[in-house]
C-alpha cells in the first residue's frame, strides 16, 4: 500500500509462526529505518580494516567502585559512532579529544567533582595535561587495513560529593518559603544526598512546577549556581525563586486550521476567563482539541505578561491533518480463530471538520450446532462472518457543544461455537444521536435506533424489528486514548424498546462500565489496571425467550474474561448449550509492568459471568480466569500476547487459551 498526497494510511500485521508478531505503521511518506527485534540485541564489533578507514574498539575502565561506566557511554560522541570509522588517524584522535568535556561534565553531574580522565590509544595516553596528540596520531596509523585501533578510557572518578546545606528562598524578600507555601517533598534534597547535577536540576524543575500549578504563570527559578568545596567534597546549594503574581485565565485566541471553522475548536476548549491558571488546564484543553479528528497539532502558548484584570493571556495555534486515512488491524485467538478489519476514514468530508469512518470486518463464524471445522476441505464460506458499519460524526453543531452522530450497521454473523452452541444473528439497523459535550472528560447523549434482524439459537429462531432511545453518559479523564496509565474511565447506557414506538418485542436493556488506572511511578512503568462491569435486561414479558439471542449477555474472550470461548460463558440449556442471561457482571484487574522502553509484562485476573435473572448473581454461574500479557510497545499502541487459563474450567474449555491484539485488554 502506497501513502503520500492527502492520504494517510496505517497497517497492522499479526503473523504467527511460533510466536513472532510484526506491526507495520505507515504515516504518509515516512522514510524507512533500520528494525531491532524489540530493541534487543546489537553488535559491538567495530567494522572491518579496510585502506579508506581506521575502526577501533573502545573499552571504558573505571578506577574504584563507582557505576559511572554508562553514563560515560550516554555523553561520548567517540563511543556512539564506533560503528562510523573514521578516515585518518589524525580524525580519530581529535574525535576522542572532543569527548573529554562532555565525559568530564557527566561525571561531574553525577556528583563526582574531583573525577580525573585519560584515554589510551594503543600504548600512547592522552589527557587533559598532557600533549601526546602527534605520537597518538602516529601509532593509530600503524593499525590501518590491519586490525582496529585499541582505544582505552580511564575514569578515577574519586569521592562522591555530598550535599552539606540546601535553601530555597524567596527572590523577592531573600527569606526561606515557608513549609505552607513550599512543602519540603517538593525540593527533595536532603544533606547529605549526592550531589548530583541531575537532582539539582530535577528539583529545579520541581520547584517551578509547584507554582505554576498554584497559579503562579510567571514564575522564574534560575538555575542555582552551588558552591563546591572541593577539599571537603561537599557542595552547598541555594535555591533563588520568583513566584511572580497569582494569575488566573485570560483571553484565549485561535489560530487555525486553514480547513475548517475556527469555531468548531472554540467549542473543544472549556477555559472560563478568570479561572486559576494552571498546566492541568492547558494540558486537558491541548488533549481536548487534539480529540477533533480533523486536528493535526495543537500548540498553545503562554502570554509573557498578564493582562489588566492580571489574567494570562493564551494563544493556540492548530493545525489541519490528512483528510482521508485508511487502515488494516487483525487480531488472533486459538479459540476464536482470526479476525481481521479495514476501513476508510474522511476526517473533513465537508469542510467543517466533519468524520466519516467505513468500515469491514471479517472473522471466523464459528459453527453453533457444536460441530467443528475439520480441515479445508470442511470449509464452507458460511463459516466467515462479515459486518459493515458506517458512522459520521458533525462536531459542534453552528459552534455549539453539541455534536450529531450517525451509525449504520449490517451483519451477519456466529457467536459461540464448539460445545457449547451459540447464536448465530443477521441484522441491519442505524442510530441517530445528539452528543453534549459538559467538559473534556464528560459528556451525554440521547437518540433512537432501528433495527431489523433475525436470531437463531438453541431456543429457536426469532425475527424482530427494535425501536429504542437509547441514553448514555461518558466519563474519561485518562491520559492516554490507547494505553492509560492514570485515571478513570465510565459509562453507562439506558435503551428502553417499547413496543409502542415499533418494537416486536418490548424491554429496556441498561449496561454500565468503569475502569481505573493508577501508575505506581513517575515514569508509569507500574500501572495497577482494574475495570468492572454491569449489565441488566428488563421488562421483557416472556422471560429470556422473549429477548433476541444477540440482545442477551455473554461474556468470554478478550474483552470480559480470557481463558473462554467469546461469549460462552452464560446459563446453559438442557443439552449444554449456551441461552444467553437477562443479566452479566464481568471485572479485571492486571499489573502492567514495563521492563525496557519496548517490552512490558501483564499478570491478570479475570471474573464474570452472564445470569437467567435481571439481577447479576442469579440463576448462572461466574467464571474466572488467569494470565500473564506480554507487550510490544509501538507508536500506534502496544501489541499484546495474552495467555491465560480457566481457573473454573468446564468440559470442553481448554487449559491454556493465546489472544494477540494491538491495544491494551481494556
């Protein structure tokens, strides 16, 4: 697939041959790289002896027990091109001379003030005091087109600095914040820590961060200038702070996009003039913005002085993105067979940042007579299931915060399949809605829907025709779409059926999510992830006969509990096939642990279960399961491989179940 012009396109591959899983991203015209199997492995051997370029190979020694070796390795340009052999011997000397500074400022900045340096070329030595450039220059000579230059670097990065007083004081009375005003977690410094540079910018940073999230826009922290002695091996370090004044909202201007109304991104910022400035509320209103598909960036920039009301003045600059993107995702489980989708997506089909999203879903349909596929030749195309949806969205309506939602949908489709039956459904409807936006994390909306369909399962067959109104409210200020490490997610919907707007059959079915997410860590490497859910079907006369099969709950698979079948996990009729229940509770909770920047783990546990009455917990039973997900993360989110394993198991289930998918379980 080519991408380049207007057109943006994104591809995601899973291919399983053991277990290697490849994700494509293609964002235009971008160039192509090199790829590291997860980052992993690489080679250190220098290139080979040839008569145009001398390689060497570098080896670092470090005189005591200091662990500084890597830090001299982040700051040497020498190191970082090993693989990059220079012409000469002469360019080979001068590019190990160049990292001296910067290898000494590393050692330096990690508290070592009296470090010393040497390097090794050969048997001649180079250092700061000595001049040995010629007789380095000629012995690297006498390695070319034979070997590779040995070169050695030698740290002594003697004691480690302490920190013998910290102050941070107010630039304005030259007196010390008190404990109310500047809480001492907030500097983090302590006598007798290392004194580090990196910490003492870090708490730097800490320090302007603390005022600027107490309203203080304005705030100047210069970076100390500390006083080393270097005989004591201490470091003494003051701390000078300008809060500046306490400042609220100002006037907002918006610059851009050149594609659509201006308007349309007033009605994504939720900013009232006057409000206590802080970074959170720039921060939501950029991710606010950001959430219009048709928006490419969005930059917002500060005032560098208040207004007359002492409010600050913003300035946000967006920009517009391809209009028309197309894509590919599949995914895999060894229960539920493979999946696979692709879709089309316009996101300004009218000039007013309007979305359309076509899309085509194709799966495996299971047989839910209980029979299996048995080979090829047993194969028959009525066991791939197809479903085509449709959707466009006109965001804020004449400015508004009011946004108009249209969905079609036609399916034919199984769910279930091996011993336990299932149902098999083919429908055709649309959904027509009002969304009101309250905030950047929540917002309502009401509307009707239409469907017509049949279902058939172990009951019988049933030909309906729906007509609800359905109402939902949502609630999102996590901060990450597809892979959030902190905050909360809800929803809930009520969609009542009666039969006197249309529908065959009468009932209200209700469903109601949420999921938390909590990051043990600055950084987010430990994420505690737990999501619940709830489901009840009401008002229905006849009982769980009266309901359409693909209208009862069922839960099972990646989405509710692992280990299962999709959507198997429900009350059973007399032959052990499944009926669907009036009611389902399901709930996870998994770690997410990042071991490098690429490779992350996930132990889960998951419980749930689909129940005869409207009440969860009755007439039914609950499953529950556990795993372990291994995470490939990517700039397109993470691929997951989750197995997991019944903890309840019944006949039939399998002991060990593999999901793969891109994004996270929930």
């Amino acid at each position: 697939m080519r991408c380049g012009g207007p057109w943006t396109c994104r591809t995601g591959a899973l291919v399983l041959s053991g277990l290697v899983i490849l994700a494509g991203l293609c964002v235009q015209a971008a160039p192509a790289s090199a790829f590291s199997f997860f980052g992993l492995f690489g080679s250190d051997d220098p290139p080979k002896p040839s008569p145009t370029t001398l390689p060497y190979r570098v080896a670092f020694t470090v005189v005591g027990n200091a662990d500084v070796t890597s830090a001299l390795q982040d700051s040497s340009e020498f190191y970082k091109l090993r693989q990059d052999a220079p012409t000469d011997a002469d360019a080979l000397v001068q590019r190990l001379k160049a990292d001296f500074a910067p290898m000494l400022d590393a050692l330096w900045g990690a508290g070592y003030y009296n470090a010393k340096l040497s390097a090794t070329v050969a048997s001649v030595t180079l250092d700061l005091s000595q001049n040995q450039d010629e007789a380095a220059v000629k012995v690297a000579a006498t390695f070319r087109n034979r070997e590779a230059v040995p070169v050695t670097i030698t740290a002594d990065p003697g004691p480690l600095f302490t920190i013998r007083t910290v102050a941070v004081i107010d630039a304005s009375t030259r007196q010390p914040f008190s404990s109310e005003v500047l809480p001492p977690r907030i500097v983090k410094l302590r006598v007798g820590d290392p004194a580090r540079a990196a910490d003492i910018r870090a708490a730097d940073a800490r320090l302007i961060d603390h005022f600027r999230d107490h309203a203080h826009p304005l705030v100047k922290s210069p970076l100390p200038s500390p006083t080393v002695d270097h005989a004591a091996t201490t470091m003494d370090v003051t701390f000078v702070v300008d809060p500046g004044p306490v400042a609220g909202i100002g006037e907002v201007s918006v610059k851009g996009p050149d594609t659509f109304d201006p308007s349309i991104v007033r009605s994504f910022i939720y900013l009232d003039p006057g409000q206590p400035y802080s970074p959170k509320a720039l921060a939501d209103t950029r991710k606010s913005i950001g959430s219009i598909p048709a928006v490419g960036s969005v930059r917002i920039r500060e005032g560098d002085r208040l207004d007359r009301n002492g409010n600050l003045p913003l300035f946000v600059d967006v920009t517009h993105r391809a209009s028309n993107l197309i894509g590919f995702t599949a995914g895999f489980s060894t229960v539920d067979g493979p999946t696979a989708s692709t879709y089309y997506e316009n996101r300004n089909l009218f000039g007013g940042a309007e979305r359309l999203r076509v899309q085509a879903d194709a799966f495996l349909a299971p047989r839910i007579d209980g029979s299996t596929i048995k080979g090829f030749k047993d194969f028959k195309l009525a066991d791939i299931g197809e479903r085509f949806t449709i959707g466009f969205v006109k965001p804020a309506l004449n400015g508004s915060r009011v946004d108009l939602l249209l969905d079609g949908i036609a399916e034919r489709n199984r769910v279930g399949g091996g011993r336990f039956g299932g149902y098999e459904d083919r429908l055709a409807g649309g959904t027509a809605a009002l969304r009101y936006r309250f905030d950047d994390t929540l917002s309502a909306q009401a509307g009707i829907k239409y469907e017509r369909g049949e279902a058939t399962d172990i009951l019988g067959r049933t030909d309906y025709q729906l007509v609800g109104v359905p109402v939902s409210v949502k609630f999102d200020n996590t901060d990450k779409p597809l892979d959030p490490s902190r905050g909360i997610r809800a929803s809930a919907t009520v969609t009542p059926y009666p039969t006197p707007f249309g529908s065959s059959t009468g009932f209200t079915k209700a469903t109601a999510a949420g999921s938390v997410y909590y990051a043990l860590d600055d950084d987010a490497n430990y994420i505690l992830a737990g999501r619940v859910g709830f489901g009840s079907i009401f008002g229905a006369t006849g009982g769980v006969a009266d309901i359409p099969a693909n209208y009862r709950f069922y839960v099972g698979g990646v989405s509710t509990v692992r280990g299962y079948r999709y959507q198997t996990v429900s009350p059973l009729a007399a032959n052990g096939f499944t009926t669907g229940g009036l009611s389902e509770f399901d709930g996870s909770v998994e770690a997410r642990i990042k071991i490098t920047d690429t490779i992350g783990i996930a132990p889960f546990f998951d419980i749930g279960g689909a129940y005869r009455g409207s009440v969860p917990f009755t007439g039914g039973g609950t499953r529950s399961a556990a795993g372990l997900g291994l995470m490939y993360y990517t700039p397109i989110g993470p691929i997951r491989v989750d197995v997991a394993t019944p903890l309840t198991p019944r006949p039939g289930d399998r002991p060990v179940v593999l999901y793969v998918s891109i994004g996270q379980s929930f």
